[in-house]
C-alpha cells in the first residue's frame, strides 16, 4: 500500500517561485514504489490540488479534496513552502491539529527559527559564535550613527523574517544605510542589521539519515555578486563546492555545530546551518529549516556527494516525519 504524501509549496512571500521549483524536483524525483504524491498549492486566495491536469479544491477543514466523486487525505506532508506560512510555524500548527506530520520541525521549532534575531540569541545562549546585529522596528526612529557604531561598515540589512537573500543588502557607506532599510522593510517590519564578518561562507546541511541525525557534506560558496544573493543563489551567479576546502578539524567541527544545532531546536526533516569562517572561529549566521530544494539546490549536492541520490534523499526526508 503506497503512502499518500501532500507535496505542499507555493506560500505568500517573494520564495513563492522557489518553493514551485522545489515541488517540481520533488513530483519529478520521489520513489513512486512507496508513495502517493499529490502537489497542494497554498495561495492567500486559495489552496488547491493539482490533480489530471486540474485544480481541486482542498477542504481546509480535513486538508482532503474530492475528484471524480472520490475523495482523497493525506498521510503526510512534505512542506517546500519557504517563507510564510510554510516555514514559520502557521502550517505546522494547522497540521499538528489535523494530526497530520510533517517533515518540518514543530510549530514552535519553526517560529523561532524563522525569526533571525531570536535565532541567533538562542544560538549564542547555547554557546555559539554569531555575529554581532541590532534590530529595527518600522515607525520607530533610528539612528545612524548608532548603528555604525553598533555594528561597523560594510554591513548587512535584511528582513528578521524572510529567505532567498530577497530584501538584503550589504551596506558598504553611510549613505547608502536607508535605502536599504528602507528595501529591507518593504518585506518585514522587523529589519536586522549584522556585522560584515571577512571569511570563507560556508553552509551545512543535516537530515536523520537511518534514525541518526547525519550532517551532509559541507558546501563552500563563492560567490561572483558581492554576497550570496538571489542572483548568486538562483541565477548561476556562484560556485558552490562540494566539500569545501576547510581543514579537517574545521570541516568536522561544522559538522558537529550543524547536528547540535538541529538536536536543540528540535528541528526535524532537512535544515542547512549558514557559516562564515574566520580563523578558527566558526561564525552560526542562519538556520534554514526549509532550505532550497531544486534539482541545482545545495542540499540535493551535498546528498550526492555523501552517496544519497534525489529520490533516496526525498525517501529520506519523509521516513523521518513518520
């Protein structure tokens, strides 16, 4: 009997379009053999399953939909919606009251880690390197000076809440401070401001691999725009090298950072923990708990490095909700 599984992507933030190609890799490369998939696009206007070239609507009230006089549930969810509300806790709680897993962490898990200053507050608590940042709030005044004197140049602004590099900037002079909290906030109400950190970026995958949390092989980036952007990320402006050229104990010391870092936010499924490496000191910048999941995505590169194909990846990451 195959498992029913609701590939569920779209979401209502700028990541809407990456989330619609990480479902495609998913539809395209999952173990039919084992599952039953069906793709589930949330809008804010409406939630529909893609079903014999058709949208059906999905009945909020079980998450089931009916086609040809046949009605269908779901045993499981694979969430790829990045950002709001897939990746921030409002679907998982929807889920969780349904009784339906996901192969995301909890509702909790999946509001803090999506809240980037509170993330990293959590993260240094525990004994973490993060970067230095402050927080804005839209309508409250701000001062730039302080801010340079608070986090230095060059520096970045992004939204506290969002993915996809979308509405980030790097700062390198005074006078270009407001436009990009200005951009910044056009996507948050809440805008951070980080310390620019000179180092090797580098990001690390971690899935439950056979009932063990496993980090993936780490992925080194190196970006041809002056930061790992949505040019770099999605438009080919980057080389991503897979494993990075770290020294070992580095390299291993990530690792381990990455499967402490999953254990304690209780994260589930897939995440990727982002780092800059300076010296000896490696720096936590970002926890991604619904990372990029494409056929060109760095998580599905860092599972072939370590042996995992596409669909045994996939297979994977659904075992583990269960």
């Amino acid at each position: 009997m195959k498992t029913s599984i609701a590939i569920v992507c779209g979401g209502y933030s700028g990541e809407s379009v990456v989330s619609m190609r990480s479902a495609g890799m998913i539809m395209h490369n999952i173990d039919r053999n084992k599952y039953e998939p069906v793709k589930v696009v949330i809008t804010r206007k409406r939630w529909y399953a893609e079903v014999d070239d058709a949208e059906v609507e999905i009945d909020k009230g079980d998450f089931s939909f009916t086609h040809t006089n046949k009605k269908t549930t779901f045993e499981g969810v694979f969430m790829i919606i990045h950002g709001t509300p897939g990746e921030n806790g409002i679907m998982q709680g929807y889920f969780e009251l349904l009784g339906i897993p996901t192969t995301t962490g909890n509702a909790l898990c999946m509001a803090l880690t999506f809240n980037k200053k509170i993330t990293t507050r959590v993260l240094s608590t525990m004994g973490f390197i993060t970067a230095k940042s402050i927080e804005l709030k839209a309508l409250e005044p701000y001062s730039a000076s302080f801010i340079i004197q608070s986090v230095g140049l060059p520096c970045f602004v992004k939204p506290n809440c969002g993915g996809s590099s979308i509405g980030t900037s790097r700062v390198n002079k005074l006078e270009d401070l407001h436009v990009a909290v200005d951009k910044a906030f056009r996507e948050d109400d809440h805008v951070i401001l980080e310390e620019f950190i000179e180092g090797t970026e580098v990001t690390c995958g971690v899935i439950t691999y056979k009932n063990k949390v496993t980090a993936l092989p780490i992925t080194e980036i190196v970006s041809k725009t002056e930061f790992f952007d949505y040019e770099a990320k999605y438009k080919g402006q980057s080389e991503e090298i897979t494993p990075a050229r770290l020294d070992e104990k580095i390299f291993k010391r990530v690792q381990q950072y990455s499967e402490d870092i999953y254990k304690k936010l209780n994260c589930r499924g897939m995440i990727r923990v982002d780092y800059i490496i300076r010296g000896e000191d490696a720096y936590v910048i970002e926890v991604n708990t619904t990372p990029g999941f494409s056929e060109a995505s760095i998580i599905p590169q860092q599972a072939e490095v370590m042996g995992l194909s596409k669909t045994e990846l996939i297979s994977t990451v659904i075992e583990s909700c269960f």
